[in-house]
C-alpha cells in the first residue's frame, strides 16, 4: 500500500524526509523523491554488520531500523506510521498537531483532597499542578482499531463503539502504545526499540506494547510526560484475525506479567540511556529468550550513540 500512501500524504509530509523500511530482503518496488529514503534487509545487515540480528524480519519491529535511520538526521521531532494509514483532514494539519503535543507541557494534579466537595486543612491555596515536559505523543486511529485478536472475535459477535480523548497518562501508570501513529523526540530513541519479535522468536505483535511499558517506566522516572489522542489517522486494513491468534498467543499470556515485572524494577538513573541501560540488565532472566532480548537492548544503546 506504499504508493497509495504516498499519494494521500502528499501535501502533508511534503516538507519531511521520508524513511521508508520495507520488511522484504531486497526493496521490491521503486520510490522517487528527494525527500524518499527506501530501505530493506540487505541495507540493514550493511550498515549494522555483525550487530544486524538485533532488527527482526517478518515483523512490524523491523521498523526500529528506521528509528535509528531518523534519528541519525537529527531532526526536532520522528514521527512513524503504517501505510495503511490515511490523514484525516484538520485545521492545523497533522504533523503541526503532533509537534503543539509533543511541546505542550502536562498538567498533572500535585495534591489530592482527601474529602469531596470541599478542601480540607492542609491544601495550598496557590496553584498546585506540576508541570512535565511530554516525550512521547501518541496518536490515535479512527476506522479499524488496534485490536488483539480475543477482542476482534468478540467484537465480531458484540460490535460496541469507542472514542478517545486528549490525555495524559498519569504517572505510575502505563498504557497500549501502539506503533502505528506516534511522535517523540529524538533523545527518546535510544529507548524506542521494538524489541525481538516474529520470526524465530516465540512472540510477536507486542513489540510496541512492551516497548511503551518500558518507555514509560522511564518517562515517570525522569519527570516526563506521555502525551495520547491527537491526531488521529484513519487506519483501513484489519489484519487476519486467525493469523493474528495464532501470532499472539504466548504474548498475550507473557503480557500479564511483563508490565509488573518493569514495574518492580527501581531506577537510579539520570538520563533515559542510563535508565534503559538499568532495564536492559535487569530484564534478563534465566529464560533463553529475555535473556536474548537483554543483550538486543544493550546493543542498540551502542547503536544509537550518544
């Protein structure tokens, strides 16, 4: 769907450079423009050589190479998208929404009454909102939802509405981040890797969602704020949803313990490489594939740089 793509988001990213990774060895279609970069396996094993296998194939995790392709740019924002998303037209357009998002600082409530309806003893009458600078804005989707598989099947059956809203995340908590449509800065990268996933690997299409869980054990550690809502995109295509059962399974039951074991975890450290460093040793276990996942992690803080 790249073509397509590029066609619908023409006007808006006309200004931006393009990184484009296609999950293919070789690139299997042609893409001008000067502002179009087109990558696929062969460039990763080049550029990274014996450190390529940290990037997996068959997976939507080998868009991490191009993280690290954008981040070599040192551009003010990264922003990546599936092409099977659409703009959905808006007054300030979509990239300026992501860019407000990411620059507007969150407000986040400093004390909590312990009464309703009126302030006890105690509470300062001067404003009492902390302020946090946000790293990560993550846009939503209209159309076809980000789903798991159980909640396709089940919304098959019990179709139900949702909608969201402009929030925050509040500290101590985490949330679904979902790959298809986010902005972060740049500094963020070096913990934005989608970790081992698809082929070879006994899990895949949790490589966003773990990759969230650890970003924001980070981001409330360091004072920063996640940012969720706009701008939306609107996304076309479901994936198959026995394909995607199949995918999912053993993620779907390792999850229910991932979040709580980054939670566990206390962080001394003073910068999001230091911290994700911290995560990194500490992920290890004696399971074979956590311990792999630890090592992937160390080397990609070697690839990023400082």
């Amino acid at each position: 769907m790249i073509k397509e793509f590029l066609a619908a988001w023409s006007q808006e990213l006309r200004n931006a450079t393009l990184v484009i990774v296609e999950d293919n060895t070789e690139p299997t279609f042609d893409i001008s423009g000067d502002n179009v970069e087109h990558y696929a396996h062969t460039h990763i094993e080049r550029e990274l050589g014996r450190d390529a296998w940290i990037i997996p194939r068959s997976t939507d995790c080998v868009r991490s190479f191009g993280y690290l392709k954008a981040w070599q740019k040192k551009p003010e924002m990264i922003v990546t998208l599936d092409d099977d998303c659409r703009p959905i037209p808006s007054e300030h357009g979509f990239l300026a929404t992501h860019w407000a998002r990411l620059n507007q600082r969150a407000q986040l409530q400093a004390w909590e009454s312990t009464l309703d309806g009126i302030l006890p003893r105690g509470i300062p009458y001067e404003r009492t909102n902390r302020e946090l600078p946000c790293l990560l804005n993550h846009g939503m989707w209209m159309g076809v939802p980000d789903l798991d598989a159980p909640t396709q099947l089940v919304q098959r059956r019990y179709p139900r509405e949702s909608a969201f809203i402009d929030r925050t995340i509040s500290v101590g908590q985490y949330f679904p981040m979902c790959g298809m449509n986010l902005a972060f800065r740049p500094e963020a990268t070096v913990a934005l890797y989608f970790l081992l996933m698809g082929k070879g690997y006994e899990y895949d299409r949790f490589g966003d969602i773990w990759c969230g869980v650890i970003l924001k054990k980070i981001a409330d550690h360091l004072g920063y704020a996640i940012n969720s809502g706009s701008p939306a995109v609107n996304h076309l295509r479901a994936s198959n949803v026995w394909k995607n059962l199949r995918k999912e399974a053993a993620a779907l039951e390792e999850n229910e313990n991932f979040w709580s074991r980054i939670d566990r975890i206390r962080l001394s450290g003073g910068t999001i490489r230091e911290c994700y460093l911290e995560v990194a040793r500490k992920i290890a276990s004696a399971d074979p594939y956590w311990e792999k996942v630890a090592r992937a992690m160390q080397v990609w803080i070697d690839v990023v740089g400082s």
